[in-house]
C-alpha cells in the first residue's frame, strides 16, 4: 500500500513540475515575443531533449508555433524560434469619462484590434457596461474559427479592490463600491479580471517597453481620468497592503491650490490636467489624439505657459516620489509623456534642483515605448494570467 501511494505522489508530481516548466516555457516566448528553442534550454535550466518535448506540447496547444532563424545571425545550424501562438485572444478593456477604448490582444502583448467608444456624457456604470458588451460583440463576431478569447482584462482609472475585483472608488467616473468585474462578466459570459490602469500599464511598460530589465521603476499615466502610477521594485509590481499603492496623482504639490476629489487640497492632478492643455491649446475633448503634437509644436503662448505651469508642478511631484522610492527609471504615459518631451532637459534641471543629488546618478525620465496601447497590453495581461500559469487548462 504504502509502495503505491509513492507511486501515486511520484506521478502526482511529476505532472506538476511538467505544468510548472510548460508555464516557464510559455512566459519566456510570451514575454520575449519570440525566443530560439537553444535560448530556452539555456534560461530554463533543462535539457534539451525537455524543452523539445514541452515546446512541442505548447505548438500541439497551439499556443506558440515555431520558425527556423536566420541563418546569417548564427554559427552552424540555428536553432528554431519559438513564437507566440496566434489562435490565444484577451479582450483587453479601458473606460474613461470620455469613451471606452476596447482591444483584441494577441500572446506577446500585440494589439490586433482596437475600437474606441465616444461618450457624450459621463457614463454611469451600466452605460459603460452597455458599450462594453457592444464593442466586444463586434470584435469577437469578426473571429476565424481557430481564434479562442481566454478572457476579458479591465484597465480600471480608479481604486479596485484585488481578489473580488470591486471598484471601490472612480472619483472621475463618480463611481463608488462598483463590482464592474462582475456586471461585465454576466453581460459577455467570458472570465473577467480587474485591475487599476496605472498598475497594469507600468507591468506592460515593464515587461515589453522601457521598463525592460529595470528593477527600480516607477510608471506615470495622465489621463482623462486623472494622474495615476505604479511601482516595480526588485523587479516586482508594488501594490501595498490593499492594492492602492501609486496613487501618485494625490501626492501634495501646492497647499493653496484647489480641492481635489479625494478632499485634499492641491493634489498633483488639481494642477496638472488634461482638460487644462486642451483649453490651451484650443481643442475639444475630441481632438485629444491632436494634444501631443500642439503640445510639442507650442502652437501659442497660453499653451507654453501652461505647459511650464505644469512641468513645474510635476517637477515638485517627482522629486517626492524620487527622495522617498530611488527608483532607476521614471516611465511617462499619456499627455505627462508630451510634458516631458517639449523640454526633458528642463524638467529633469527642475527636478535636479529640488532632489537628494545622489539619487539622480543612474535615473533615466523617458516616455512609454508602448504608446497608446500600454492600457491595453496591460489589461491583456490580466485576462492572459490563468494561461501562462497553467497551459495545461486550455487546449485552444
């Protein structure tokens, strides 16, 4: 008896070490988008005759598929590259006070598909959950047969609560103790994770932008919604105790300033806004896709000065978030991404003149790599997490 239950705990453990390096091999293609079979037996640790056996389990799941190198790039024989497979889909989500923006996101964070749905006034939840469902209906109706969605990932701009996924507070959306997750879930009938959009766009930028093998970083969005950010720290996203880490958008930059949604007075994102450079600059809430290059171009003097208004407000924000974290990086999205290119010398002298000099050594200030689709690559992220974990649950 006591032979079989060894025999029994031998299998048992053998099939979970076969789901744990199947898993290894698949986050490695994932995030790599794309890796030679001889790089994988070297980063795995396992032999060769492994690795062939588990990336044929992965192409026979058709969760990646592989192609012969080039040639010119190696020396003797090269070894296959592994891809991310095509047939594996996340619906990604992100809604704002302006519109919700949908993707369909392919293995390797590639955005295949992207529908953006205008609002013409502040969505309530379930106008929000109605559009959802309808822009999801258009792009899964449009799939090839061998396409599988794996699930739905929410960027959220607001507070989420992790494991229940409830939001607990949208401040820009007016949305209070919301289980989004859930009212998307029954509409669309496809598994749905939320997060907030801060921390999954600094995960994305961290894994295929200019976050990539950085250990110390910090993510900054400006938004319709607001200012929001996220923290990698040894190499691992940094939630806090309750998953509300980041909110730099509530760091104190001006104590005369004005109230902010949260009841403070003079949060950074009272002072730095959006709406407040569209104005400027002359455009409406529908030309927000022409904001970055009038704010590059500083097509007038009200815009500069604005533009200088705000860098300076953002300078003070950074240099708290630099004294207190010493992160390596600081990654800008959104239109923070536009503060920082019209003068990235002037703003980092800014920042350099408030800030403990020791921690600037090694800081680089850049703008997301990923652009416009970082929300939706992270959002992906969330719906893509039970695949990576365990390929073995899905057979597309």
């Amino acid at each position: 008896m006591s032979n079989q239950k060894r025999s029994g705990d031998l299998g048992t453990n053998a099939e979970a070490q076969r789901r744990r390096n199947l898993s290894a091999l698949l986050r490695l293609v994932h995030e790599s988008r794309g890796l030679q079979r001889s790089t994988l037996t070297r980063l795995t640790g396992l032999n060769r005759s492994t690795v062939s056996l588990l990336v044929n389990e992965l192409v026979d799941r058709r969760l990646v598929y592989e192609a012969q190198s080039d040639p010119t790039n190696s020396v003797g024989r090269p070894s296959p590259t592994v891809h991310p497979g095509r047939n594996a889909l996340a619906i990604a989500v992100n809604p704002e006070v302006d519109a919700v923006t949908v993707g369909l996101v392919g293995l390797g964070g590639i955005v295949q598909h992207r529908i953006r749905h205008s609002f013409a006034a502040l969505p309530d939840v379930h106008s929000a959950i109605d559009a959802t469902a309808s822009v999801i209906d258009q792009l899964t109706v449009a799939l090839n047969p061998d396409e599988t969605i794996v699930g739905v990932g929410v960027a959220m701009p607001g507070l989420v609560r992790p494991g229940d996924g409830l939001v607990r507070l949208a401040p820009h959306l007016g949305w209070r103790e919301v289980p989004f997750a859930q009212l998307l879930h029954d509409r669309v009938m496809l598994p749905v994770a939320i997060a907030n959009d801060a921390t999954v766009g600094v995960t994305a930028e961290h894994m295929f932008g200019a976050g990539r093998g950085v250990d110390e970083m910090i993510y900054l969005n400006g938004g319709a919604s607001g200012i929001g950010g996220g923290i990698i720290s040894a190499s691992r996203n940094i939630g806090g105790i309750d998953g509300y880490a980041g909110e730099f958008g509530h760091t104190s930059v001006n104590p005369t300033g004005s109230i902010c949604e949260c009841g403070a007075v003079g949060c950074l994102q009272t002072e730095v806004r959006r709406d407040r450079l569209l104005a400027a600059a002359g455009l409406t809430d529908s030309q927000n896709e022409d904001l970055d290059v009038a704010i590059i171009e500083g097509r007038s003097i009200e815009l500069r000065t604005e533009v200088a208004r705000q860098a300076s407000f953002l300078a003070i924000a950074l240099r708290n978030a630099i004294n207190i974290l010493n992160p390596q990086s600081i990654v800008f999205g959104g239109f923070l991404a536009s503060l920082l290119a019209v003068d990235p010398k002037r703003l980092r002298e800014a920042v350099r003149r408030q800030t403990i000099e020791s921690s600037l050594d090694r800081l680089t200030l850049s703008g997301a790599q990923l652009g416009a689709d970082i929300l939706l690559v992270g959002a992906a992220g969330l719906a893509f997490e039970p695949l990576l974990s365990d390929p073995t649950a899905f057979r597309l």
